[in-house]
C-alpha cells in the first residue's frame, strides 16, 4: 500500500511539473514603456562616475610644490589612488576614492598626521576607481 501511494504521488507530481514546464508567460505593456525602459538602460550603462569621496591634501599656485608633495605621498602610501585637478588658479591634491563619507574619514584621519590641512571633498567617482580602493 505504501509502495503504491508514493508511485501515485510520483506520477501526479510528475504530471503537475510537466505542465508548468510547457507553459510560458507573456508581458503585453503600453508602447511608451518599452522606449522608456530603453534609454533607462542605456543612460544607466553610459552612467561611468557615481558621487563619491576624495581627501584633498594640498590646494596651492606652485606646480612644483604640488609635483614634490604628490611624489612624497605615492612614496608614504603606494597602495592609495592619489590625482590632481587644476581649477584656476589652484593645483589640488586629491587622494582616494571612497563611495561613503565615512569610508573617507578613515583615511582623513592617518594622512591628518602627515599633511597639515586635510578635509574631505565630494567628488564624481569612476566605477573603476571604486573597485580599485578595495
């Protein structure tokens, strides 16, 4: 008897997953959200920089004060992301790349020993630079 109601049970289960397995699913949506749906995907793919965070180091005039410092500091820390940008007429020292404010403070808080003047600047982050960090 046991036999038999677990080959009962078997052939009905196997029945029921047959028939889910046949069967398929159609989406019918309005014209205007495929189009939408579209370009969300590719701005989203396009999309390179996300907000994130740098620790500015040193903002000065003098181009060789900032080559000496930069060189300085890739010496002191070879493993942390260091970069400059020019804003006139500033020279800006900018290292790391954090996505959270508080990943930033961390490293602030070591390179506030070293360099005097060190603050946390918000910052367009490449998706590459991020994975970098870590």
């Amino acid at each position: 008897m046991q036999r038999f109601s677990a080959l009962l049970l078997s052939a009905v289960l196997l029945c029921f997953t047959s028939n889910l397995a046949a069967q398929s699913v159609t989406v019918k949506t309005e014209p205007g959200i495929d189009a939408l749906m579209e370009l969300f995907q590719t701005e989203n793919e396009a999309e390179s920089k996300v907000d994130g965070w740098r620790v500015q180091i040193l903002a000065t005039t003098d181009r060789n004060r900032l080559n000496t410092v930069e060189s300085e500091f890739k010496v002191n820390y070879p493993s942390v992301l260091v970069d400059w940008v020019h804003t006139k007429p500033y020279y800006k020292l900018r290292a790391g790349a954090f996505q959270t404010k508080q990943e930033a403070e961390r490293l602030k808080y070591t390179l506030g020993r070293q360099f005097e003047g060190v603050y946390l600047v918000k910052d367009k982050i490449g998706k590459n630079e991020l994975l970098r960090m870590y």
